[in-house]
C-alpha cells in the first residue's frame, strides 16, 4: 500500500518559517520526481517546488529565494522549507510522486495546512 504521509504543518507569523516534511513508503524512491502542491481557497492546486531522482529542483517564481526543497533517498523522505512566509503562502501543500516509467503511477498525500497569519 502506497502512502506519502505530509507533517510539519500550521500557523505562522509573516516572515516565520516552517518545514514540511514527507514520507513516502510502498513506492521505490529513487525513480520518483517528488513534487509539493498548495491549494488555497478558491484556487487550482499548484506546482510549488519539484525535485527528480537526480536531485534537479524547480521552483515557482513566487517562493524562488524563499523555499527549498530537498530529498533523502536513503529515508524516503523529501522537505519542503519555507522561509520568509507571506499572507499569500496560506494553503493546504501536498505531496507528490511522480513518475513517467510505464506501469508505475502518480500518488498525492492527504495534504497539511499552511496558515501564515498575525
């Protein structure tokens, strides 16, 4: 059974800082781009960071500086820190795997909050 269990989450000052954690089991790593996802209210989901097998990262323009994101093939697990949170940054972030090898499929957490709020 796969499973991508996102921690890590909750409220936070402007400026504050917080790290998303994800831990992936039932998936072979190392052959996933691991991706994080937010979701706020009202919107379409988004591409926020992305990091391949081979450790490439992508960022969206608006949390480039801000976040980064990070993998430990050796513990199935990729991070998302974030830096300098803005009011806009609130939303629910989700975990992805992704892949293109045939017969493997994409998998989604179940999501944690991001509150960032005085």
């Amino acid at each position: 059974q796969v499973q991508l269990v996102e921690s890590g989450g909750g409220l936070v000052q402007p400026g504050g800082s917080l790290r998303l954690s994800c831990a992936a089991s039932g998936i072979i790593f190392r052959l996933y781009t691991m991706g994080w996802y937010r979701q706020a209210p009202g919107k379409q989901r988004e591409l926020v960071a992305g990091i391949s097998n081979g450790g490439t990262t992508n960022y969206a323009d608006s949390v480039k500086g801000r976040f980064t994101i990070s993998r430990d093939n050796a513990k199935n697990t990729v991070s998302l820190q974030m830096n300098s949170l803005k009011p806009e940054d609130t939303a629910v972030y989700y975990c992805n795997a992704h892949t293109v090898l045939p017969g493997l499929s994409d998998y989604w957490g179940q999501g944690t909050q991001v509150t960032v709020s005085s």
